[in-house]
C-alpha cells in the first residue's frame, strides 16, 4: 500500500499543468459572426458583380452604335476646307472651362480618383485660367472644397442610360456657362479601350466666338437656305453635342465595367479573408478541445 501510494505521489509530482491559453482574445463566438459577416459581404459583391456585367454588356454595346455619330465631323469639315487652311487662325487660349466627368455612385474602382487627380493637377500649373463645371456626386464632393471660387455649376443623378437628347441638354447647359472670358471649353473623362483598361482623355473645343471666326470662313458648304447665321449656331451646338454624347458614352462604359472588376476583386478578397478566418476558428477551436481533454486526464490521474 506504501509503494502504492509513493507510486501515486510520484506520478503526480511529475505531471505538468497545461498552460492556459488567452481565449479571450480568440472568442469562438466572436470568429463565428465575423465569417458570418465576411460570408455577407461576399453575397453581396458577387451579386454586385453579376449586374455590373449585364449594365456593362448594354453600355459597351451603346458605345460601340454611337461613338462614330458625329464625333469630328465638324473637325473634319474645318480640316478640309483649304481656304480655311490657308488662312491659319489661331486663337489666344486666357481662360477654359473644365468640365470633369464621373459617376454619381462609387464602387467602381479607380476611374473616379483619376479624374478628379488629372483636374487638380490641371488647375494647379495656373488656377486664375480655369473655371470648372462638374458632372457627376463624385467630382463634387471632390472638387468643391478644393476650389470653391472656380465653381460655375454642377450636375448630378444624371439619368440612364445616356442618350443624345440628355447630352444635348447638358451640353446646352454648358455652353450657358460659357462667359465672354472663357475661350475654350475642356472635356476630362475615361475614354473606354476594354474591359480592364480605361485612359484619361481630354478634348478641347472651340467656343462659341471663335468657332464661328473658323466657320465664316468656310466656302464650300456655303448655303443659302437656311441662313448663315442659323447654320453657324446650329453646327456649334451640334459639334458640342456630339463631343459630350461621346464623352458620356465612354464614361459610362468605363464605369460599369470598372464597378464589375471592383467588385470580383472584392468577392475574392472576401473569400480569401473568409478561408483564414475559417481556418483560425478551427484553430482555436481545436485547442479548446485538447485543453478540455488534458483537463480531464488530469483529473482522472489525480483520482
């Protein structure tokens, strides 16, 4: 009984208490929800995802019909006129209206921010020879702090899908902003190459002063009916029109299809966290399970 008790003793001298581990920290309970949460978030991307790339499919389609409409056939026309030509007119650029162009919602990767950069960088070499007039929430929350004496106007929840009517309104509404000290008016938008690569884009154009001096000067579609003063206003509308529906098209484009490969990014980002997280909480729930088994032995040994 002795040694029998001496044996008990000395195997319970040598047991060694298991550590006991900070589990406050690594809360089951508290993993659970937040993979419940990442789980949702991801639902939610990849949902994102799928109407972002059925938008996509009818904007790019858009595109494809409308951006040879009338996009440099007034440029074209003042190109080939040789008279035109041999006159050379130059003008004196003081002043320009910018006119950025983003999207109304985020989500949608980089094209936003490189808009807004391109134009505060532009402003910035000489910020007395710019105006700015912004289309689109996102270069207005940007842009009207930065330069608040700048501001003309700003349009916003643009309706879509863009068509040629919408364009000509705001581009009429552009032209109304176009004061006697403004020479020229700049377009900065994201010009659509495909579906992962989008380019700033600037076009300039005339206002409405010196592109008439220019189409004064054309003889060969010199008409009668109607009069000359109704076709030079006419053909200016028309030249801004066409630049802005192109413009927009392209913006559009660029948007959807950069929110679709925003949010596959984020649906994979989500599902990587969501494969960590998974594999931490079996983690931490497997060294529960030993801690509570070498408790027992434990205790069964001191018995």
């Amino acid at each position: 009984m002795q040694r029998l008790q001496g044996a008990t003793l000395s195997l319970w001298s040598s047991f060694t208490p298991v550590p006991q581990y900070a589990f406050a920290t690594l809360n089951l309970k508290q993993l659970k929800q937040r993979m419940k949460s990442v789980g949702s978030i991801r639902k939610i991307t990849k949902a994102m995802k799928m109407v972002a790339a059925s938008k996509m499919k009818q904007d790019v389609q858009r595109l494809e019909n409308g951006k040879h409409f009338g996009i440099r056939s007034i440029q074209d026309l003042f190109a080939n006129e040789t008279y035109l030509q041999k006159k050379q007119l130059t003008f004196k650029i003081n002043k320009t209206l910018l006119v950025p162009i983003t999207s109304d919602k985020g989500l949608c990767g980089g094209i936003n921010s490189s808009i807004i950069r391109e134009t505060r960088q532009v402003v910035r070499q000489n910020r007395n020879a710019y105006k700015l007039f912004l289309i689109g929430e996102k270069s207005l929350g940007a842009l009207q702090r930065a330069f608040p004496e700048l501001l003309t106007q700003a349009i916003t929840a643009i309706q879509t899908p863009i068509n040629f009517i919408n364009s000509s309104s705001i581009a009429h509404q552009i032209q109304l902003n176009v004061t006697d000290d403004v020479d020229q008016i700049s377009i900065i938008f994201n010009q659509f190459k495909n579906v992962v690569q989008q380019i700033v884009k600037r076009v300039d154009l005339l206002n409405r002063k010196n592109f008439i001096a220019q189409f004064r000067l054309v003889t060969k579609y010199d008409t009668a009916e109607p009069e000359k003063e109704f076709v030079q206003n006419y053909m200016y509308e028309y030249y801004v029109a066409t630049a802005f529906y192109h413009a927009m098209l392209n913006s559009l484009a660029s948007e959807t299809s950069s929110r679709m490969n925003a949010m596959e990014n984020a649906s994979k980002n989500a599902g990587e966290m969501l494969d960590k997280l998974t594999l931490e909480y079996n983690k931490v729930r497997q060294a529960k399970i030993t801690v509570e088994l070498c408790e027992i032995i434990s205790g069964a040994s001191a018995v």
